[in-house]
C-alpha cells in the first residue's frame, strides 16, 4: 500500500478555484509539512480567512525569486520574502474528498 505524507500531514480545504481544474474550492488537499517545498511543486499557505480555507499554489523559482503562481491566469503570483514565507503551510502531497 502506497503511503503519502508523513506522520504530521493534515488536510486543509482548498479556499479558492485558482488551481482549476485540477483543483476546485471546497476539495480537501492533504499537506506535509516536512517535505521541501521546492521549485514546481504544489502549496498550501494560509490565506487571508482562516475560516475559508488554504490557497494552494505553485511554488515557481525563477531568477532567484520565489513566486506562488496559480493554473488561472486571472490570479496574480504571490512573491515569498522573508516577511511572509510563513503562510506556506507545506507540500500538498494528495487530493481528497469527503465521503
């Protein structure tokens, strides 16, 4: 049997449509907090409202910035700097539902 995600992985719900298709507000996506977030892998950070969810983003590196970026277009990268690389959350290693 396939494990993903450590011993301190966790589920969020997905706050936003800004990863569609793949992903869509209310989905649940399992998060691992001890996996590198690394250049192209998915996200979760802490968004705005606490209540409604995790934003999940790509993490892009591009000329030594790290930006979040989403699948749509019409969503604006969020630069990481020291200020605010808190919100990420960790790795999102899996997409559930609820059952």
């Amino acid at each position: 049997m396939a494990t993903y995600g450590g011993p301190e992985t966790y589920a969020v719900r997905v706050a936003d449509d800004a990863m569609a298709p793949r992903l869509r507000a209310g989905d649940y996506v399992y998060v691992d907090p001890e996996q590198s977030a690394v250049d192209g892998v998915l996200v979760a950070v802490r968004g705005a409202d606490p209540a409604a969810g995790s934003a999940v983003r790509r993490l892009v590196v591009e000329n030594g910035r790290r930006v979040l970026r989403a699948a749509n277009a019409g969503w604006p990268d969020i630069e990481i700097t020291r200020d605010n690389e808190t919100m990420i959350l960790g790795t999102a290693v899996m997409r559930g539902e609820t059952i």
